[in-house]
C-alpha cells in the first residue's frame, strides 16, 4: 500500500502538463504561492502557474493554454516580491538538474560529500515541482493574489524579525530568526560550517523544545488572562498551528506541532499520551498527506529518527550514564544529546559525509539554555513591536545567552579532529546500520524490563 501510494503520488506530478514545455522558451502568468526565499543577491519564487504560453503564441479558442503546476524561479533580489503577488515571466523552462556531491550549497550547506550524491529533482519533486526556470524577465500582474490568512501570517511574522532585528545586532539575530522561525538566511556561510562541525545545526530548526515551550506559555498566558481551561486549550490549539503555518510548516515543526497538540490533548481530556504512538501518528499524518517526502526529505528523516532516538534510547543510556551527576540536568542532556545523534548517524554520514564526534559536549553546554532563550526572545519580539525601548531593556537576557551559545560553537569548531569525514558511503550502509542499531535497542529495552521485573 505504502509503495502504491508513493508512485501514484509521483505519476501524478511527473505526467503534468507543463512537462510538454520544458526546453522551451514561454511566457507564463502565475501567482507566488510560498513566501520568497531570499538568498544573498537572489530569490526563489515558487510559483503556482494558470496560464502558459509558448513563444510561438500556441494558443487555445479560450487564449493561452490553462495549466495548473508548480514551478521554482529564480531571479535577483530586486525588484522584490511577495506572496500573493501575480507575476507574468518570460523564460527558457527547464528540468532541475542533480547535483552530486559536494553540490548545492543553496539548498544546504551541509552536503560535503558522501552517499551517492544530493538529487535536487527529487528534492524538487516531493514539493510537487517537476520544472525550474533561472533569471527569466518578469513583470507585477496583480497583488493580493494569495491566500488572505497566509498573509496575514507572513505578514506577523515580518513584524516579529523587524522587532528583533531593531533590538539586536548579527549575528546573534541570526541566530535567533533560526531558532524561532527556521530561517537561516542571515547565518553567514562561515557561522553554518561552525555549526555543522559542532553538530549543533538543530539550533536553526524549529524542534520539538520549541513548540512544547511555545504550547505552555500560550496556555498559561491565555489562563492568566482568565479564560477556562476548555477556552484556553481550543485557542492554544489554533494559535500553535498558526504559528506552525507562519514558520512555512517545515517538516521538524510539522511533527512536534502534532505531538505537541496530542499531549495538549491528552492533558484536556485526561489520557495518558505516549511518545511512540505519538511519533507514528505524527509520521502517518504527514505520509498521507505526502507520502514523497519519507524518501526524499532528509528533513523529515533527522527530524523523526532523533525523535524515535530520544524515545527508545535514552532511558537506556541515562541507566549507563548513572554514575555522572545530574546537576543542572547533565545526565538528561547528555543522554538526550546522545540518543538523537546516535541514531541519526547513519543518515548523516549517508547524505553529508561528516559527522561531529565531540558534538555531546557544546550541546550539553548549550541545551540547557534553550527554553530561557525561547522564552525570553518570544517575549521581547512580540513586545517590540509596540514598545520598542522596553523590547530593547528585555533583550539582554537573550543577547547574553546568543552571545555565549556562539562562543561555544566557535571555540569547539577550532579543533582540529572536530568531525571525521567519509566518502562513498553506499546505500547498503544505511541497511546495516539500522538494522544493527534496531536489534540493538530492541535487546537493550527487553533487558532493562527483566532488571526491572528481577528477573
């Protein structure tokens, strides 16, 4: 079933019609359908077609050909758009192209090599975008074209990153805008490479910390407010996926968002709620709606395989870790640290070629200060943006906290055996590694229930 649902996915957007044009020079009329990605001099639009026309003006009885589909451009940084906007664009369509290793520093700086290559077509292709036009001539058709929620919500959301980068100087608002909205435009290259060497590059994706800290200060705030706990938890439930919407829905908040809103859940109506059932839901949901990204989105790979690591994983190694003090929390973050990055791993040396072996100790430095810096940036940014001197006095706490999480990664960066670096990693490795680490766990787990039970 899993199998037929990933290939009639892909039939499906592999026999659109715009396939017919690729290779050629059109003109198409579209509508921005995601919030630009801008990146240094340039930008990428995706871009939702209605209408396309070739240059030898191949037309119907109605006008140019109506074809609904999805296409990425990219052009220079100005003029700038925005979502919504209807642009008409005239250029040579093409196929994307696959990038073996060592490639595609735009789509991620981490790809130095290992596995067999990074495929930006498939990459493109579980977004539903079989074609890419670069630098094409365009033109403003029409603005407000998009949907009004979605830009009510971009819109927040550049108020947020305008409060936050009037109060606070680079590259600690970098690092700041990753954490809390995903994006890491603003990181310089040489900051990304720091963080990949340190294996601390989860700072820049909205975790699961993230949402379950955002969860519980909406909740609270709403009860401090003085709305019922029902009215509370039904507003929480709303404003957390809004807030996911906001961010772009990536893959790693997408599945907290779920888990998050479970326990929520679970809590309203008295349940107990467990992580594993939890994960799967989470996972199930996200395949049904798009069963191409378990393949071709590493995203959702790390975000999951860390999840289901902490789950299986890190109680076992918490009982081997017994004898290191738990003081300001540790062991717990010593064994989170590890339980994540031991069974993400395989997927790592796969896709990058690199991996951090002393990435445990800047974590358990720097985890501990995450839901403080949360906290406090979440407050400061929503404040700045009426008040912005007191937005100013209250992010202090937060540059400080940036400020020594950056000079953690630098200092742990600057030795030299930091990573260890693999090349032609086949597929086959993969297989091994799960399966090993799988039979591993599983024993682990089943030894542990007997110790418990004295047997």
């Amino acid at each position: 079933m899993g199998i037929w649902r990933q290939q009639s996915a892909l039939l499906k957007i592999e026999n659109s019609e715009i396939k017919n044009f690729i290779g050629q020079e059109i003109v198409i009329i579209g509508t921005i359908n995601e919030e630009p990605d801008i990146r240094g001099k340039t930008a990428k639009l995706e871009i939702k077609t209605e209408k396309i026309m070739t240059e030898d003006e191949i037309m119907t009885e109605d006008g140019p050909l109506s074809i609904k589909s999805r296409i990425l451009v990219t052009i220079w940084k100005y003029p700038q758009y925005q979502y919504g906007d209807k642009l008409k664009i005239q250029g040579k369509l093409e196929s994307p192209t696959t990038f073996q290793k060592g490639g595609l520093e735009e789509i991620n700086s981490t790809k130095s090599g290992g596995g067999e290559g990074f495929n930006y077509k498939n990459y493109l292709l579980k977004d539903g975008i079989l074609a890419v036009m670069n630098f094409p001539k365009s033109e403003l058709v029409a603005e407000d074209q998009g949907n009004f929620l979605m830009k009510s919500l971009i819109s927040f959301k550049e108020k947020l990153k305008e409060s936050l980068n009037k109060v606070m100087s680079r590259p600690q608002s970098a690092i700041f805008e990753a954490l809390f909205f995903g994006e890491e435009e603003n990181i310089s290259k040489e900051w990304k490479e720091k963080l990949n060497q340190t294996a601390t590059r989860h700072l820049t994706a909205v975790s699961g910390m993230n949402i379950t800290i955002i969860c519980n200060l909406i909740l609270g705030f709403l009860l401090w407010l003085g709305f019922w706990r029902h009215q509370a938890f039904y507003l929480s439930v709303i404003l957390i996926i809004l807030y996911i919407l906001m961010i772009g829905a990536p893959a790693s908040a997408i599945r907290a968002g779920i888990m998050g809103l479970l326990l929520l859940t679970a809590q309203h109506f008295g349940r107990f709620s467990t992580s594993s059932r939890a994960i799967v839901l989470a996972a199930t949901l996200m395949l049904f709606q798009n069963p191409l990204i378990l393949r071709w989105d590493i995203g959702f790979q790390l975000s999951f395989l860390a999840t289901m690591g902490m789950i299986h994983l890190q109680s076992v190694l918490e009982d081997f870790l017994k004898k290191i003090p738990n003081f300001f929390q540790l062991r717990n973050n010593l064994s989170t640290t590890l339980s994540a990055q031991i069974f993400v791993f395989p997927i790592l040396i796969y896709n990058f070629g690199q991996i951090s072996i002393i990435s445990p100790i800047p974590n358990i430095l720097i985890l501990p200060l995450i839901p403080f810096l949360t906290i406090f940036g979440f407050i400061f940014s929503f404040i700045g943006i009426f008040w912005q001197n007191l937005a100013q006095i209250l992010s202090w706490p937060a540059w400080l906290l940036i400020t020594y999480i950056l000079k953690i990664i630098g200092l742990s960066s600057k030795i030299s055996w930091a990573s260890l670096i693999f090349k032609n990693v086949h597929w086959i490795f993969l297989i091994i590694s799960y399966l090993i680490l799988g039979i591993l766990v599983f024993w682990l787990n089943q030894r542990r229930k007997l110790r418990f039970l004295n047997y």
